[in-house]
C-alpha cells in the first residue's frame, strides 16, 4: 500500500513538472489561446494525485481495513486468554 501511494506521488509530481515544462516553453507561441495562467506546481500535483488515484484501488483499501480490524480482534482474545492464565 505504502509502495503504491509512493507510485502515485511520483506520478503526480513527474507530471506536474510536464504541465509546468508545456506551459512555459510550449504555449508562450500559442498566440491565439490569449493570455495563459499557470495554477502553481502545487495546484497541478493535487490536480495530477486527484486524476492518478484509480491507481489505488478501493477494494484493496476496504480490505487493509478488513484485516486490521480483524487482527486487533484477534490481538484482543489472545491478550485476555493470557491475563486470565
């Protein structure tokens, strides 16, 4: 999971510093787009992380949740068993 959302940053950064290279080299000769505006890198990583975040799917997230759930109820009957001892 840490692997993946690592992946995802990347991504998003690798892709924010593309936006940031096309609007400043590539659409300075686009004269009939008018004036052009760059967001900020920041707005185009949040912008990138938001498009690339199918990368992670949500069944894997629900079960992470599933298993931890169910290893702290197993954590929890294995400590009372050996207090109880």
């Amino acid at each position: 999971m840490v692997f993946l959302f690592m992946i995802l940053l990347l991504l998003a950064l690798v892709s924010a510093i593309g936006a940031e290279v096309y609007t400043q080299f590539l659409l300075t000769e686009a004269h009939y787009l008018g004036t052009t505006k760059s967001l900020g890198f920041a707005w185009n990583v949040l912008t990138f992380f938001i498009l690339y975040n199918n990368l992670i799917p949500i069944s894997l997230q629900v079960t992470l949740e599933l298993v931890r759930f169910f290893q702290a109820i197993y954590i929890n009957q294995v400590g009372l068993r050996n207090v109880l001892l």
